[in-house]
C-alpha cells in the first residue's frame, strides 16, 4: 500500500481537512531535549591507566581513581565490545574502556563515555564537549571524535494513545515491541527500554540502527528513582491560561504532581548519524561533519523531522495523523536546522576499499568461472550485490545517470577474466 504524507490545514492548534477537525489545544510540550549522548573515540589507552585499573579489578577494588575523580569498576560483557565500564553517575559520565577486538597498545576504538540527562542539562552543548573530551583525556591519548550517539525526547501532557495506533504507525523498520503490563525493566543512562501499561507504550526498530519509541515516561521515571529531576524540568512550563511573567517564580505550571507524561524518543545509532554526516552536502558540496556532540546539535531538529517520518502515524493513506504534523512542526531542539538536504548515504569507498573490491571481485569471477556461467549472468548477479557504488567507484565510472556504462564496463572486464580463467586452467 503506498502512503502519502500530506498535512492537514491548520489555525493554532486546531487541524482542519475536508468535513473533519481534530482539536490538539488539550496537549501540552512539556520538554523537548537531548536525553543521552555517547562519544566514541579512537585512540591509544594510557598504559599506566589501563595496568593499574587490571590491578585494582584483580584484587577486587570496587573503586578506581584517576584525575581525581572515583570510578565503579565494572567487568564488561563481550556484547558491549569493551571490557570495562567505569560510572560516576554523581558526575553523569560512564567510561567504557579498552576495545575487546584490538590490542591496548594499538590505536582503535578503545573508549566510549556516555553522559547522563542530568549532566546534559546542566552544560551547554560546548562545553559539554568540552568535557567529555576532558574526561577523555584522563584514559586515552592520541583522540580522534569517531562518532557520536544521541537520544532526542519530547515529553507530552494530555497524550491519548489511540487503540490502533500500531496499525496505523507506517514505520521502515518494522521491528516492534509490545508489552502490556509492567514486564521488564532494562534502565542504563535512560536508555529505557521498558514498556508499561495496556497498549501504551511502544518500541520500533533497531537499538543499532534508529529506533523510536512512545512511553509512559512518568512510571519510568519513578521506576528508576528519576521522577524528582523530570518533574522540575517539566515544573518550569506554564499553564496555557497563565499570563503573568513565569520568570519570577511564579509557581503556575502547567506540570501536576500525578499528571501522566508520555515521551516521544529517537534513538539515532552513531553509525546512523554517520551516515548522515556523509551523504548530507553543504551549500559548497562538500559533507557535513558531525563528528561530536557539538556538531550534531545544530542538526538535531532535522533529524527529529526524519525520524518522525521514518516512523509516520497516519490519518490515512493520504494525510499524516495531526498529532505527528504537530510534532513535527512546533518541535525544536535547540535552534531550526540548516536549509540542507538530509541523506543518509554509505562511507565512500577508500583506497583500502578498493583493494577489498578488487579481492571480491577477483574471488567471484574465479567461482563463476569454474561453474561455467555465462558472463552476462555473473554481471547481473555482481550488481545485485548491493555494491554498485563500490564497483562504480572501482572502474571510475558514475552510478547514476550513467547506469549503463557501468553493466558495459563489468561486462567487458568479466569476459575477459574468464576466458582468461579457462584458458590457463585456473577455472579447471
């Protein structure tokens, strides 16, 4: 079925098509914000470091303190890629420390330092960055931003959840999760994937790629001992009918001890945000860096827009629901994103990419040859890989537009190698 995104026509909070009007007056933005942040890097671990935080865990210190600041130690999982965890949540940062999949004394993936909603609020986007590299500089030298990870929230007062809602979520990835009771509680740095009540909290996607979810934030947040903090974020909204100057105090707030806050969350993977980083130009063509929590922020609401049509409520097959038209046109993160157009594309191909294509392709052709297949079929079968960009890049030709030079191309190549195969008996 194909849907189509058209908006409703709408005066303020009421949303008018044809015969039909939806009033949204009943719904309040109460938060709209970064909820976690994680930071990669690749870089080399300290050795002192790394040598007297084996000892203290060795000798079963819980604590470990370098830069003057104490750490939890934990022993990772092989899951997490990294083989310890080191927390100060009074501080809001967790280190996870030395890469399971290369050597302490070689330059890799060897730290990530994921911040808390609590620290990320109290910091500006600079100086936040500024920070993380700080903390950074306490395990590893030689730091070089490898990507950046972001939860992106919007808390919501007077949110119904319709009863078909899932039906009527067009999503891309259709990988959901539903519970309807209170069944699973997984809390790490509010990275919530705890689903509450009878149909009214959702998950969709992959926690590795983007996902999206809608949940009853005020019972995750008591779940989680948090309630105290969120209520005072959500305490500085005023009531829609107060208007007085909110800046003195006043305490009219639009937030009720006992309301029910839903949240509206994108989980944007940093392999995701890379992705953005290369296939979104600037006004001179070139791609845009978004390497580190400083250089996403300006990006943010672009991103908010993508994910709430990646993941689309409808109202039909024609319109998009009112409530997804609001959220994407009254919310805003931190400032409006630049007039740029948002793609996601794959990391270019390198001239270490190449070798890796010419290998492939050098494999391929010598098992298609032994088999006997016609040429044509082993090009047909090459561009259905899925690395037409690679090959493209590989024989310098242009993918698009140019289709045809790149099929005439291979096929030329892919003759000559295996007639070349079956003659000196490579194919035998």
């Amino acid at each position: 079925m194909r849907y189509e995104n058209k908006r409703w026509h709408r005066e303020g909070s009421v949303f008018m098509m044809e015969n039909k009007t939806v009033d949204l007056s009943g719904l309040r933005y109460l938060h709209s914000g970064v909820d976690t942040v994680k930071q990669l890097y690749n870089c080399l671990i300290r050795p002192d470091v790394l040598q007297d935080l084996q000892t203290a865990y060795e000798g079963s210190d819980q604590f470990f303190t370098v830069g003057g600041i104490d750490w939890l130690i934990t022993r990772s999982s092989k899951a997490s890629g990294y083989q310890f965890i080191l927390k100060n949540l009074d501080i809001g940062f967790v280190v996870l420390l030395k890469s399971f999949y290369a050597e302490a004394d070689l330059s890799a993936s060897h730290l990530k330092i994921e911040v808390t909603p609590q620290t990320i609020s109290e910091y500006s986007p600079e100086a936040l960055t500024a920070e993380i590299d700080r903390i950074a500089a306490l395990f590893c030298v030689q730091l070089v931003h490898a990507g950046v990870s972001v939860h992106i929230a919007t808390d919501v007062k007077g949110l119904v959840i319709p009863s078909d809602f899932e039906a009527r979520l067009v999503a891309k990835a259709k990988r959901q999760y539903k519970f309807n009771s209170i069944s699973n509680a997984q809390i790490a740095l509010n990275e919530t994937a705890v689903i509450y009540g009878s149909g009214q909290s959702y998950t969709f996607g992959s926690a590795g790629a983007l996902q999206f979810c809608v949940y009853d934030k005020t019972a995750e947040a008591i779940k989680s001992d948090k309630i105290g903090f969120w209520e005072g974020v959500w305490g500085k909204v005023p009531r829609a009918d107060f208007d007085g100057d909110f800046s003195e105090g006043n305490p009219i707030s639009e937030y009720e001890q006992g309301d029910t806050v839903h949240r509206i969350e994108a989980r944007f993977h940093h392999s995701v945000i890379n992705q953005f980083s290369w296939g979104t130009k600037d006004a001179e063509g070139r791609s845009v860096s978004i390497k580190n929590y400083s250089d996403l922020v300006p990006h943010l609401t672009a991103l908010w827009q993508y994910a709430l049509n990646n993941f689309r409520l409808q109202h039909s097959t024609s319109y998009i629901d009112p409530l997804w038209q609001s959220l994407i046109e009254d919310v805003q993160y931190f400032c409006p994103s630049p007039d740029l157009l948002y793609k996601r594309a794959h990391k270019p191909p390198s001239e270490c990419s190449r070798r890796n294509v010419a290998f492939w392709l050098g494999n391929q052709i010598k098992l298609y040859s032994r088999g006997r297949f016609k040429p044509e079929y082993v090009v047909s079968r090459l561009l259905e890989s899925g690395l037409q960009a690679d090959l493209a890049h590989y024989f310098n030709v242009k993918l698009y537009g140019e289709s045809e030079a790149l099929y005439s191309v291979l096929l030329e190549f892919v003759k000559d190698k295996m007639q070349t195969h079956l003659l000196s008996g490579v194919a035998a």
